[in-house]
C-alpha cells in the first residue's frame, strides 16, 4: 500500500520551495510513501547501556553527561558514547503525559542507563531527524504498553510502522527526500520559533513594567507618566511626584517602635488530617492561588483545633500568639523556599499556615494592598543562599522598607496610600489581561508546530484506504 502527503502539507511545501529556492526539483505531489518497520531501518546500541545508581553517581561526579529517559539526570566521571545519538525512552510515565519529548538528541561523550533506547538511523536509508520529528508526531500507543507503568520495549520499538518516501527519480532518493522534509519542517518552525521569540521579549517588557508598579521605583518616566493619566481620569488632585515618601519597617528590635507599620506572626507545622476543617496553607498553596487575593481557601493539607493544641499549646494554657488564627485583610508572605508570594486573605474562615510563611496584620493608617505591593519586591532582595533556595531570618527583615506616603492638602497618607494601591490594580489588571493574551498566543504557536508534524505524518493519503 502506497500513500502520498496530505493536500495541505504539499501546498506549505511548495510555499517553502518558492520562499527558499531549494528543493525545486523535487515534485513532492509525486513522492509515493510506504509504511515501513523500524526494525531493518535502525541500528539499536542498548547493549552499550549501563544503569548506576544515585549511590554509585554520587561517588563518581564528573563532566559527563548521564542520561535518563527524558534528559539528562547527573553528570559522572565517565562515558559509553561519543558522537551524535538519538534518544528515545523506554519507559516512564511521560510516554503518556508527553510533557517532554521522548525522542531527544544528545552530542559529544555520555553516558546512558537502561530506561532510553539508543538508536541512529541506518546510514543514507533514514535520516535521524526524520525519525525524530516522526515520533514527535505520534502517541505510539499501539506500541506502548501500559501495565505498571507506560513502556516501549525494544521489541515493541521494532516494529513501529514510519511513513518512509520511495525513491522519486535520480536526483531524489528516499533519504533525500526524507532530508528535504526535516528542511521543510524546520523552515516552518524557524518562522514559529519567531513569532515565540516575540512573545517572550513582550512577556519580559510587561514582567518589568508590573515591577515599576511597585511603590519604591516610582521615579520611573513610566510610572510617572502613567499615573499621571490616571490622576487626569479619575480626578486625582495630586501627580505622584507631589508625593514624599518615608521609610517604615514591618520588623524590628525595638519593642513599640514607631516606624514599626504592623504586626508580625509566623506560622507552624501542626499535623494534617485527611477530615480537618481548618485549612493550613504553605508556600505551594499561596502560589496556586491567582491574583492578590484568597476568596475561597482550600488548601492541600486540613488541620483541626485539637491537632494545632498538641503542636503549640500542650498545657492548653491559650496564651500562645500562634493560637491566633489568619484573619481577614491579613496579608501572607513567604520568606522560604520561593521568597516573595504575597496574599491577601479575604475571608472569615479561620486559617493557620507553616513557618515559611510571614503573617502581617497592618495598623491603623495603613493600607494592606499598599504594604503588600511594597512586600512583593522587597522581600526578594534580603535573604541568605541555602540548599533550599533563599531564606529571610528576622536580622533580614528588619531590612525590608515599606514606602509610606507623607500627607499632601486635603490628602491623607492613607488616602494617598489606597489611591496608589487602586493605580497598581488597575495596571496589574491591564499587564494581566497582556499576559493572558500571550499565554493564547504561545499555546497557538504550539499548536502550529504539532499540527505540521501531524499533517506531514499522520495525515498521509494511503491509496486503498
């Protein structure tokens, strides 16, 4: 049985030859396609592999890459090959899911261990990407199986049917017109990659506009000119260069320190229950969260009254500031691990949290989403460097600077304080809704480049069908 490209592809392959010049002499309305199996198609290294463990990896750090089934896992002191391969997992659950590819080239000396396959096309009869980019294209699921876990044997690789081009004429042989596809594909995906490039430096532009936002590098020409729009809009009667600012602390040694603007708590570890009623969120749980605020809490991990007793009140003496639960317009900060997510928590469900998460409660005159932007920038610039990431202790948050506006005629410092709060909304609103758009965008360019590779090799007009 013999097939030839989709209309669609052929049409995208003639745009190409016309848009590049090359492959002129190549009517690829002509080439006839036949399924073939891998198995008299590749040479297979397998044999070569061999599997260390972490204990033996940990004894051998070195230069040299050792591969696993998505990539690479460790770099050792030694290598089984040396050259240009094709990777293609084994097993492993990502066969399913495809969340990176299966099939992955790797250059230069490495080592791999038994959960990829190891393969190189036959010399001038299958072109190494060809193959790539055909996997890239297919689910492969009737070769796969899925018992404990998704694998793709040898055996199985084997007989995997690929869509190989009969030779056309004395000019084009099947491999070359194997290679003048990956070209076709590649061209389309240079003009994809592009158009992603774009994204990315747009992403980049608006990541350090929303930082602008943030009260402390109000002296940019972009924030000046933007609130000043706003002021005109809204019937502001102040430009933000009207505005003085002081610098007050969410910490310090000192107890009653005036320049002290809240009240600080962090949390603890209680024990979980799968049937407790009182959410208990970490850092992962702040970060699930969208926007500023937590409307709904639900955590991952439940805890109930008793438990947080035996963790922080033993001798159920009350007196414990731990005992006293997240309460409504509290903002939570997180000095661990990934420093810098901040919330706002906007509900009266009662709530406690772990010790990687700062709970402010903010005085009187003093705006909580105002200190909250000001939290989102500071907290990441103090720290120190540990294995998990970095981590403010208490010497680095007496650092921290909250930017509190001074009075103006007929404006309050809390005033002022809201009104710049509700100018940072209103544009995080606008940088969201481009960041949104950007995100479509990028799933579409994603799309494009799967779509090509399904078209050039799923979508093939066998005759007899």
């Amino acid at each position: 049985m013999v097939g030839r490209l989709d209309k669609e592809v052929i049409d995208k392959f003639k745009e190409f030859q016309e848009k590049t010049g090359k492959h002129t002499e190549l009517y690829i309305e002509d080439v006839e396609f036949e399924n073939r199996t891998l198995k008299n198609l590749i040479d297979i290294f397998d044999s070569k592999r061999i599997a260390l463990s972490a204990q033996e990896r940990y004894t051998r750090k070195g230069e040299y890459p050792y591969y696993g089934a998505s990539g690479i896992i460790d770099y050792i002191d030694d290598y089984i090959f040396d050259g240009k391969y094709l990777i293609i997992s084994e097993d492993g659950e990502n066969l399913r899911a495809r969340k990176t590819p299966i099939a992955f080239f790797t250059k230069g000396k490495f080592w791999v261990n038994n959960h990829a396959h190891i393969v190189l096309g036959k010399k001038n009869i299958l072109s190494n990407t060809y193959l790539k980019y055909f996997i890239d294209s297919n689910k492969l699921y009737d070769y796969i199986s899925f018992s404990s876990q998704p694998k793709l044997s040898q055996t199985n690789l084997k007989k995997i049917l690929i869509p190989i081009p009969k030779d056309l004429n004395k000019f084009y042989n099947s491999y070359q017109i194997q290679e003048a596809i990956v070209e076709f594909l590649e061209y389309s995906f240079e003009r994809i990659d592009r158009i992603r490039e774009n994204i990315d430096t747009k992403y980049e532009l608006f990541k350090k506009l929303k930082k602008a936002l943030i009260p402390s590098t109000f002296i940019k020409d972009y924030v000046k000119v933007a609130f000043g729009r706003y002021a005109k809009e809204y019937d502001i009667g102040f430009n933000i260069i009207d505005v003085e600012f002081e610098i007050k602390r969410i910490h310090s040694d000192k107890k009653d320190d005036p320049n002290v603007i809240c009240k600080k708590l962090m949390g603890f570890t209680p024990k979980t229950s799968s049937d407790g009623n009182i959410n208990w969120f970490s850092v992962k749980d702040l970060g699930k969260v969208e926007g500023l605020y937590i409307n709904k809490p639900n955590t991952n991990k439940k805890t109930n009254m008793e438990l947080i007793r035996q963790a922080i009140d033993k001798k159920n003496t009350g007196k414990s500031e731990k005992l006293i639960p997240i309460k409504k317009n509290d903002i939570l900060i997180s000095f661990k691990l990934t420093v810098g997510v901040v919330k706002i928590y906007n509900s009266d469900k009662p709530a406690y949290c772990n010790e990687a998460i700062d709970i402010l409660s903010v005085e009187d005159g003093i705006d909580n989403r105002y200190v909250a932007y000001n939290c989102i920038l500071e907290y990441p610039k103090y720290g120190t460097k540990t294995n998990n990431g970095i981590t403010l202790n208490d010497d680095d948050k007496k650092k921290i600077k909250i930017y509190i506006p001074k009075p103006l005629d007929n404006y309050s410092s809390l005033k002022i304080q809201k009104i710049i709060a509700d100018f940072i909304e209103f544009h995080e609103n606008r940088i969201q809704k481009e960041f949104d758009a950007m995100d479509k965008a990028y799933e579409a360019t994603e799309k494009l480049k799967k779509t090509y590779l399904a078209r050039t090799f799923n979508l093939i007009d066998w005759e007899g069908k």
